[in-house]
C-alpha cells in the first residue's frame, strides 16, 4: 500500500514571470515579425497558464499524472507543475461535526437519544482521497456508528437497587465515556487518514416513550436516598439521646418508657411536618 509523500514543485511566481514574456512577447513579435515561430512560443505560454497550483494556508493539494499519485504539496504558496497534472483539495484544516441524535439502547435496554460532537482533521491526504470514496461522509457514518456501539456498552444511569451497580454510566461518567468514544473513532477513522482532536457527548436523554416513567424512578431513588440519610441520622440522635440522660442520671426509664421515647422522636426527627407537641401536666404515668 502507497504512503503519502511530500513534493516540492517550481516557484510559481518566477514561472509566472517567463510564461507571461513567452505569451505576449510572442504576439508582439509575431506582429512586428511577421513570423509564426512567434506564435508558437505565444501557445507554449498559453498551455503554461494551466500548470500554476495556488495553495492556500491549512490545505493541500494531491497531484495525479493519468491516474497515478504523484505527491502531495502542503505547503502553502504558489507553484508551477506539468499542465497535464490534475489537482484535488483537501482541507488541512480541523473540522467540527455535530452528530444527528440517534435512538439506541443502551446496556440495560433502555431507549435513549444520544449525538455526539467530533473535531477531527486530516493528516495523511493519501489515505482520505484514496483509501475511501469520501471521507467526509465516511466520517459521518462511523461517528454514528462509534456511538451506537458505545451507547450500548453503558447504562445510561445507576440504579443499584435492581443489582446494576455500574463504574462507569453515560451520565455521570463524562470524561470516561469520552475516552472511550475518541478510542473507538480513531481506530475507526484510522484508515481514511483522520486524526480525532475531540470527541464529547453533545447531548443525551431517554427516548420520549420511557422519559415520564424514568423521572419519576429517578424522583423516587432520591426519596429514598434522602429518607434513608434522615432515618440513620435520627437512630444516632436517639442513641445520644438515652446515652446523655443514662449519664447524667436525669431521670431513670424503664424499657417500656424508653420505647415510647424512642418511637416519639423518632416520629418527630423522620416525619415531613412539624409535630404538635402535647403537653402532659400530670405525671409519667398519666
């Protein structure tokens, strides 16, 4: 398999200067002449105009010689080469691409809507103008691609209470994820001569059927979660609670008294509202 190479061709701008002297030089003495060798040397720099190459900054310019590769010029500036080469652009440039959201599964089966952004660039020109049809839309079909695949190598979220307690969620785990999409986008765009500067998620939700139903899990995980915290915080108030008044000898309680204030604070410390304190005016055991 052909590598890209590198060529240096004729400084356009002294060329330039000799294809203008042939061109009207020749009409001029053709003129006052009277002789067609003149005009032979006005074609010559007619035929010379075709061979100039202008290339622009942060693009290059692929030669051909009847379907054969013949180099690639990179640097910018203007040149000169046979007039039979033909030429094709290819941007040295970074390009950005924003992926159209797409409707995978991810780990778990879930539906979700996920698009990706890519920054990429060409660094071997060969491999992009021969090695695939075109690049630019290879790109775009393997960055859909890239993405399906990694969509369902995660769960979109960590729901440990059905035994999926997952590292790694597409969710939570950003720079991860990340990682793991340039991976997979450069050994898929390796082959077309694309270097991946970029690639993040731009943008990812659960697909609209199953939308409702997973924010009221989500609501009801944190619920959970908060209630839990509230439940452990107010067992250790009520702990310290006994031990302080066992300590200190405020008062002395049975086991049945101690469940009874154990159960009323723990119904004032883990209720939603504010309790109505009852005031007992006659004794402990009234």
């Amino acid at each position: 398999m052909k590598a890209e190479k590198i060529i240096k061709l004729a400084n356009g701008y002294l060329i330039l200067f000799i294809v203008l002297l042939l061109f009207f030089g020749g009409i001029a003495m053709s003129f006052f002449k009277e002789t067609p060798i003149y005009i032979l040397a006005s074609i010559v720099g007619f035929i010379g105009f075709f061979g100039f190459i202008l290339v622009n900054p942060n693009t290059s310019k692929v030669i051909l010689l009847f379907g054969k590769y013949v180099g690639t010029i990179k640097e910018n500036g203007l040149y000169w080469a046979n007039p039979l080469y033909r030429k094709k652009t290819i941007s040295l440039r970074a390009s950005n691409f924003d992926s159209e959201r797409l409707k995978v599964n991810d780990k778990l089966g879930n539906p979700v809507m996920i698009s990706t952004i890519l920054v990429w660039r060409v660094t071997d020109t060969y491999k992009a103008a021969f090695d695939v049809d075109n690049y630019e839309n290879f790109v775009r079909v393997q960055t859909d691609a890239a993405v399906r695949k990694l969509a369902s190598m995660y769960p979109y979220d960590n729901f440990a209470d059905e035994g999926h307690d997952e590292d790694i969620t597409l969710r939570s785990s950003v720079n991860e994820v990340s990682e793991a999409l340039e991976k997979e986008l450069e050994e898929r765009l390796s082959i077309a001569g694309i270097e991946v500067l970029e690639a993040r998620i731009g943008y990812l939700a659960y697909a609209q059927e199953i939308a409702s139903a997973m924010l009221k899990r989500q609501q009801a995980t944190a619920i959970v979660a908060a209630r839990h915290k509230i439940v452990q915080g107010a067992v250790e108030m009520v702990e310290m609670a006994l031990e302080e008044l066992n300590k200190k000898q405020i008062v002395e309680l049975d086991e049945e008294r101690k469940a009874a204030m154990v159960s009323n604070l723990l119904v004032i410390l883990c209720g939603d509202k504010e309790a109505s304190p009852v005031v007992n005016a006659g004794t402990l055991s009234h």
